[in-house]
C-alpha cells in the first residue's frame, strides 16, 4: 500500500502496561505484527517504573477548569492547518506529538524524547506535513493510552471499526466508570498542555471530537468551538491517499484497499451526521463554522475574524507570528486527484447530505477517469 517504512514499534509504546495488554486483548492480532506486539510491550514495559513517578507527580498537579476552544472537523479538512496556524500565538497552549504518545511520561521526556526522534519520521508519509516532538499534534492517541476508550483503536484493529465508534464516540451502552474515566483521563491531559506555550488558551484539534459535542459540553460546559469543513469529493479522496499510508504503519490486521474506502465512507456518513445532529447544543456565539476552501485564499484574515468572533484579546500580539507562518506555507505542494466515475458516484450517493448541509457541488478541478 506504500513505500514509507513501517515503524518497528506501534504508538501504544506510550501507553501503561496494563492499559497495553488490555487493547491488544481486545482484537485480532495477525502473525505479520507479533514482532510488533511484542517489541511495543518491552518498551511499555520498561517505561512502568516511570509511569508510577508520573501518577505520583500528578497528585501534586492541579487541574485546570479553564475552557479550552476545540477545533473539529472530519479528517483532511483542514483541521491540522488550521491547528499549527493558530497555535503560533505565543499565548496559546497545546498538546505537543510527544505529549500526544507519551501521555504518561511527561516528568521523564529526557529519556522518551530520544527514544521517540530515533523512531518517528520528519515528514508525515501521506503529505509531507512536517513532524517534530515539540509541534502541535491531535489528542486521541494519548487518550487511547492513558485509558480504554479511544476510537483510534481502529486503526490496530480495523475490523472494530463500527463497535469501536459507539463506544468511543457515542459512547453506547459505555459503562459510566469508563465515561468518568475518559474525562478525568482529558482532563489530565489538557492540564499538561498547559505547560506548552502560553497560559490564556489551550487549543484541541481532535477530528474525533466531531462527533464528541455532547460529552465534551459535559466536561467544559463553556468551551469553544471551531469547525472546518471541506468539499467533501477532495475530502474522500484526500482521506483515502492518507489512510492508504498511515494504515500499514499502525494495523495489527492486514487490510485491502477496498476495505479501507468502505470504512472511509462508513465514518464520514456516521461522523458528519452526527456533529449536524449535535451542532444545535452549542450555544449561539460558542461556534464557529468555517470553510476550508475560502480559508486557505485568505487565511490571515479569517483568523483575524476568529479572534473577534470568540472575543480573543491579544490579535496584535498573535498577529506576526500568524503571519511568519503563513509565509513559511507558500512554498507547499498540495497533492492533485482523480477519481473513477464509479467511486463519484458513490461518494456523491452516500454523502448527498453533506453536500447539501455544507453547500458544495462536484468540484471543477478534479480529473474524473
């Protein structure tokens, strides 16, 4: 499925050795990826000793109750541009990529950060997006290894994929212990995020959290959200190029191509019709909806408008640094598609809602064979 080299160790190398053998328990392991199973369990293993300093340095740790803004949106829509964006305020604060696999490692990152630079790659093997363990970085990973509930489990075992989003995203028939524990879990995890940056807002990018409005109303009853969507034809594409890539470097279970598209079709329908649901439980003024394709012509000033949509004080201050970093983009290639009349049609047949919800139509600039 790709030529980008398959990482010897799994992202739930960072996960607790109890919380390790209780994910890989929960699906089939095929005998490709045994190697794999058990080099992650070594390094969760070695790193227990760590893990109990951890859990004895965050009972000193206070809990913070400011709301953080959630950026969400479905995969490839732009959610990580928008993310790095508005993370170059001096005042914001963030989950970094080591925070987001070593959730439970942060008062020994002397020892985790060279391990985690000798095995991540510069680059993310789908777009070339620059990668850095210090770099703003999406959150469902360290949740899936700080506790049980976490729908990027999927990705280990993709023949889950259904079961894994009502219980990670709905959260049916979810045991309440397991609900409180996935919040205090959040909770732990965006108090250390505070430590990165600065201290007037955290920001979450998260495309989970799309279909999360109701639970994460319940965590922050106050938080802010900002919404980005996509054409949802460069959408599908887009996300089947990524998921074509990102797969053989997370799966425990092989997987054909065409298995993929149905689980991309699958999870756009069940998470876009979710969040349309969900939208009206947040309060008027707490939301903003923002599409991509007009965002990318004019970025800075749709950041401008952010700021004074959610009443964000410190524009003047933000301001260069957003500004430096949409000039360092200039230079970024952006991939081009083509799709088969056959996989239009579906897309169009099985999303029809989303192109009405979100006002799109078939776009012009894309080679249809």
């Amino acid at each position: 499925m790709s030529d980008f080299k398959i990482p010897p160790i799994s992202t739930l190398s960072g996960s607790t050795w109890s919380n390790y053998i209780k994910t890989i328990r929960s699906g089939r392991v095929d005998s490709a990826y045994f190697h794999k199973v058990i080099l992650t369990g070594l390094v969760c293993a070695a790193a227990s000793p760590f893990h109990l300093w951890e859990k004895l340095q965050e009972s000193k740790q206070t809990a913070t109750n400011q709301s953080p803004l959630f950026i969400i949106g479905h995969w490839r829509s732009g959610t990580t541009f928008l993310h790095n964006l508005l993370c170059q305020d001096p005042n914001a604060s963030f989950v970094s990529t080591y925070q987001s696999l070593f959730p439970n490692n942060m008062h020994s990152q002397f020892i985790f950060k060279n391990f985690m630079k000798m095995n991540m790659p510069d680059k993310r093997p789908s777009d070339n997006v620059k990668l850095g363990i210090d770099l703003p970085q999406e959150d469902e990973f360290a949740l899936g290894n700080m506790q049980r509930l976490s729908f990027y489990d999927f990705f280990y075992f993709p023949d889950q994929f259904e079961d894994l989003f009502d219980q990670a995203i709905a959260f049916k028939g979810v045991n309440p212990k397991a609900v409180s524990k996935w919040k205090s879990a959040y909770k732990k995890l965006i108090a250390k995020a505070k430590k990165n940056g600065g201290s007037k807002c955290v920001l979450l990018k998260n495309p989970v959290n799309t279909g999360r409005i109701d639970k994460l109303l319940e965590l922050y009853p106050n938080a802010k959200f900002l919404h980005i969507y996509r054409n949802p034809v460069i959408v599908y594409l887009s996300i089947k190029k990524f998921f074509l890539s990102l797969f053989p470097t997370l799966q425990f279970q092989r997987t054909t191509e065409m298995q993929l598209v149905d689980l991309i079709i699958n999870l756009y329908s069940r998470l876009m019709k979710r969040y349309l649901d969900q939208r009206q439980l947040i309060p008027k003024g707490r939301i903003i909806e923002l599409c991509f394709e007009n965002f990318e012509k004019e970025p800075l000033r749709y950041v401008e408008k952010i700021y004074e949509s959610l009443n964000f004080s410190n524009w003047d201050e933000a301001k260069p640094e957003i500004q430096k970093y949409i000039k360092a983009q200039k230079g970024y290639q952006k991939n081009s598609y083509q799709i088969s009349k056959p996989e239009l049609d579906r897309v169009v047949k099985e999303w029809a809602f989303a192109f009405k919800a979100f006002d799109y139509h078939i776009p012009e600039n894309i080679e249809i064979v």
